[in-house]
C-alpha cells in the first residue's frame, strides 16, 4: 500500500528531510493516522497542516479570499504569458486574454471542489471537528459559484485593467478591494 511504503520511507528520514506534500491518497487516509504514537504520522500530519496553511486563503473571509485570488491569478497569466512566448498551448484559466470574472469563478470552484475541500475533510476528521462549519470555505464556495454564474462580480469592468501585463498586483489588489483589513475579516 502506498501509504504504508510511504510511512516507512518517511521513517528512515529526520523531520527536516521529509519535505514532499502529502498526496491525495494520503490526504484521504488521513484519518487512520495515529499522531499521538507514531512519528511518522506526526511528521505527515504537519505536512498536511502546511499544505492547508499554503492552500488556505479560501477558508478565510470572502473579502481576503478575493484579494488572493487576484493575486493567484495573476501568477496563472504570468504562466500563460510564458507558455504563448514558448508557442505552447496556453492552460486553462491561465490566459489574460480570454479570461473573465466568471471562467475566474470557475477556477475557484474547482479549487474548493478537488484540491482545498478534501484536505479540510481529511483534517476535520483527524481532529473530530467540522473545519467547515468554523471557516469560510462553504460561504466561499457559494460566492464563487455565483461569479461564475455572473450573478456577482469578481472584480468586475476592471477586470482586464487589474490583470494587464506588468501591472502591479499589490496596488491593484488595493484598488480592487481596498487596502485595510477589518477586524472581522482577520479572524478566520
């Protein structure tokens, strides 16, 4: 079994040499660890807890999930940007110039779907608590899924201008959504 392979590899290493993500046969299995008596469990089990630091933002209040996105996504135009230079087919939901609030939408909905939700399952199981009830994702999801059904806006009519070629991310985040964070916002 994977998992098992997984475990004794990671055995024969120190903490600080076991750097490799969690994958999701393991994120799915994760409820079986025993953190409380094996180290390796402990060593993947704060694997995964980075992977959802890093991955995290849309558990977050909708208006902190927006400015990431923004910001997620213009890493995705820069990707794009490189791979039209190279005269290769452009990923999707990673080309500027076709782009839209609503394929955005889109991208975060599968997002939520096929790469956040099962982690904050698998974590929710571990720790015996719904993650989703305390956080943000569920209220996310809807907002998302409302973008891209073009009932809210993401950004909007400035949706090109934020995301142009060279444009700097951070004041166009301020722009977009403003520069403050509020109290209810920092609280996940």
């Amino acid at each position: 079994m994977q998992l098992s392979n997984n475990r004794q590899q990671q055995q024969q290493q120190s903490p600080s040499q076991s750097t490799v993500a969690p994958s999701s046969l393991q994120l799915r299995q994760i409820s079986s660890l025993d953190i409380a008596k094996s180290e390796a469990d402990r060593i993947l089990f704060l694997q995964g807890l980075l992977v959802c630091a890093d991955m995290g933002n849309q558990c977050r209040h909708i208006s902190i999930a927006r400015k990431a996105t923004l910001a997620v996504q213009s890493e995705f135009f820069g990707q794009g940007d490189r791979e039209r230079d190279r005269k290769l087919p452009v990923s999707k939901f990673m080309d500027r110039n076709t782009s839209s609030d609503s394929e955005v939408g889109q991208s975060q909905m599968g997002y939520i779907d096929f790469l956040l939700g099962p982690v904050v399952d698998a974590a929710s199981t571990l720790l015996r608590i719904d993650l989703r009830a305390k956080m943000e994702i569920n209220n996310n999801r809807k907002f998302w899924e409302q973008v891209s059904k073009k009932e809210l806006p993401f950004i909007g009519e400035k949706f090109k201008e934020y995301t142009c070629p060279g444009v700097d991310i951070l004041s166009a985040i301020e722009h977009a959504f403003g520069p403050h964070i509020t109290q209810e916002e920092a609280i996940p």
